[in-house]
C-alpha cells in the first residue's frame, strides 16, 4: 500500500469540485452508477440532510453527492427537509439522475435555515467546474470547512489479492464537536473496488469504528455526521487488502481531525494494551483521550498519571490497579510513569523529569497496558485550551 496524490480524484471515473462565497461553501461529489453505504450519527436530534442521506443510500447506489458548510440545517422542520431536497435536485437534474441518486450532507450553525439562494448559486457554480483532478479534491476538501484551520485529504492505492490495482481516496472536516460516535464531521470516500452494498457497508463500519469513532476533540456528539463511500468498480474485487487500506485511509483522516480539534495545541494518542476484550480497550482508550481533565493535563505539560489511572477505573474495562502499566512518548523520548502499579514518576525521580519533558511535545502518546489480555485499541485527541473555549463562546455570534 501506498500514498497516492489527487484526494477523491485519484480514483478514475470520479470528478468533484468546491465554491465558496463569503461564510458558506458547497462541494460536489460525482461518481456516477456507484455502489454505495454511510454511517451516520448516534444523536437522537438529526439534521434533515442526514434524513436524505439515509433514504437514499438505502437501495445501495448513489451517483453524487452535495454537501454545504456553514449552516447545518438542522432543527429546520419541514423547510429544512425541502431545502436539503432542492440542494439534491440542482445537482440531480444537472447530471440527468433520479433525485436519490444524490446524497446530501451539511455542516455549520444549528436552527438557522439555510440561504438558499446563496446554497443554490454555489452548487450552480460548482456543477460548472467538475474535474478529475487534484486541485478539484482541494477544492472540495476546502469548501466543507467550518472551523477547521487546514483541509482534509488522502489517497491510497493497494494491490487487491486478484492483482488488480485499487484506489481509496478521502476528504473530511471536523475540529470541534468531536466525540465517539462521531462528531460534527463529515467524511466522503471514493474507490474504484468491486463491491455490494452488503461488503461495503461491513467494511466501512470496520473502518470507522477503528477511526473516526475513536476521535475525541470534545466530548459533544453533532446532528449531522456521516461518513459516505461510493465505489464505481472498474478495479478488482474487495477483500482484506482493500480493508487493510481502508482502515489506514480513515485512520489517517480521523488523526487529522485530532490534530485539528478547535484550539488544540497538542495532538494525543491514547493506547490501551492488554484488556480483556475489544470493548474494554476501547472504551478505555476513549475514556482516556476524551477525559477534560486529561486533556488540560496535557494542555499544561503536567504528567498527571493520576487521571489516567481514573479516566480508566470509571471507563468499565476491567482492570486491577496493582497490573497497570503507563508510559508516556514523544518523538524524542519515553518513560514508565506507573510499572505494574508503582508510582514511577515521583517528586525528585528520573521518570518525573524525562516525564515534563514529554509532556511539552507537540505530540504525545499514552500507553496503558492493563496486563489482563490480548486485546488493544487505539483513540486519537488533542488537548483543551483557552482557545477551545474563546472559539465556542463566540460560535453563533
């Protein structure tokens, strides 16, 4: 497996492309006769794209899809479901396709309605410069920013165990409003793989449970996540090298998002060893990465091995506090700070220094090994500073 260039355009048959105008911004997606599957997220308020979305991925293909930033159309009533249809039919009319053939996505501000005459001149400007090319995937990626300070994208290409080549290529947004099960992201994957709906949908899932479920920026989960993947099949047939380059793709963006989280200063990644079960690690690891005070510790450069121990102990994963292992990493060094339930990184020790410095690093890395079993996962975070609190104070006004 390797990085290719060209975002969702590296894969042949897919053209894209992305407009803004002032606070909004509409990206297209076309990958025509595509076997389609999404995720999407667990809040039981859902914003009316995300109802779209969901009734049209049901028969399993799509042809585009059109996503806006800046208003995320939720909370919007019947208007805002009318709106999110329009957004559907500009583009669905355009390329001669049936309107659920047309995924819809949005992000932004909640309970405001959506501008449409500003929404619907943007899509008009972008139909007219659909390319393959990876200017175009930029421009889609850049377009779907909200407070996102760098845009999101990534091409892989693997070869199949059929000895065909096969592409995956992403965009993503998010920054704030991160949490397991997805935050207020935004995901749209291409490939060329061969695959039905059923194979896709197993293999996305897979995916995100092992990426962008594992990001915590926040704690808050959005109204309109998604993750969408529309495979045109002019490559060979899935199988554990696409999953293989799939689960990398996603984690990859997912660690964007991470390293992106509003105000972050430090990027986090959190791995649980040694647990008893998959849903053990996990949840320990999201525990960990999506603790506040964690997160300030890490904001602060303080090797507080104390709320670690206890974002664990209040996580559910069986652990015995006399078995657990903690190290901290960086670039430069790493250090035990609890060995088998000895304090290590005491006041006066070795460890405490080599600790701090740890902790200045831009990137860190905590590993916990709760010595119990077999099983690990890994969360991705960042840290919570003054700045998270001046952006989302200032949010809607």
């Amino acid at each position: 497996m390797k990085r290719v260039e060209g975002g969702i355009c590296a894969v042949n048959g897919v053209t894209a492309s992305g407009a803004c105008e002032g606070d909004y911004g509409v990206s297209v997606i076309v990958s025509k006769n595509s076997t389609a599957s999404a995720v999407f997220t667990s809040n039981k308020v859902v914003a009316a794209p995300v109802i779209i979305t969901k009734d049209a991925v049901e028969d399993g293909r799509l042809s585009a899809i059109v996503a806006n930033s800046g208003n995320a159309n939720c909370f919007t009533g019947q208007e805002g479901m009318e709106d999110g249809m329009q957004m559907a039919k500009i583009v669905a009319d355009k390329l001669e396709l049936g309107t659920k053939d047309v995924a819809v996505a949005s992000t932004g501000i909640i309970g405001r309605k959506l501008p449409m005459p500003v929404i619907t001149d943007l899509i008009n400007e972008a139909m007219e410069n659909l390319k393959n090319s990876p200017k175009a995937s930029r421009n889609v990626a850049e377009a779907i920013m909200t407070t996102d300070t760098f845009p999101k994208e990534l091409a892989v290409e693997t070869t199949l165990e059929d000895g065909n080549k096969v592409r995956i290529g992403g965009v993503c947004k998010g920054s704030g409003m991160i949490a397991p099960n997805m935050g207020t992201m935004l995901s749209f994957i291409t490939t060329d793989v061969q695959a039905s709906a059923e194979e896709l949908q197993s293999a996305l899932k897979e995916a995100v449970d092992k990426s962008f479920n594992m990001v915590v920026v926040d704690g808050d989960v959005s109204t309109n996540d998604m993750v969408v993947i529309m495979a045109n099949g002019r490559s060979g047939r899935i199988d554990g090298k696409f999953q293989e380059a799939l689960d990398y793709l996603c984690t990859e963006l997912a660690k964007m998002i991470a390293r992106d989280g509003e105000g972050a200063t430090k990027f986090m990644e959190v791995e649980v060893k040694g647990a008893e079960s998959l849903e053990d690690a996990r949840s320990a690891a999201k525990a960990v990465v999506s603790s506040s005070l964690v997160k300030t510790a890490i904001f602060g450069a303080d090797p507080n091995w104390g709320r670690i121990v206890a974002a664990v102990g209040y996580s559910g994963a069986e652990m015995d506090e006399k078995e657990v292992t903690i190290s901290l990493k960086s670039d430069e060094n790493m250090v035990n700070i609890v060995d088998n339930g000895v304090v290590k990184a005491y006041e006066g020790s070795k460890e405490l220094v080599t600790a701090e410095d740890v902790m200045e690093s831009s990137d860190i890395k905590i590993t916990v090994d709760l010595n119990l079993g077999e099983y690990s996962a890994k969360a991705y975070g960042c840290d919570l500073s003054y700045e998270y609190v001046r952006i989302n104070a200032e949010y809607s006004t």
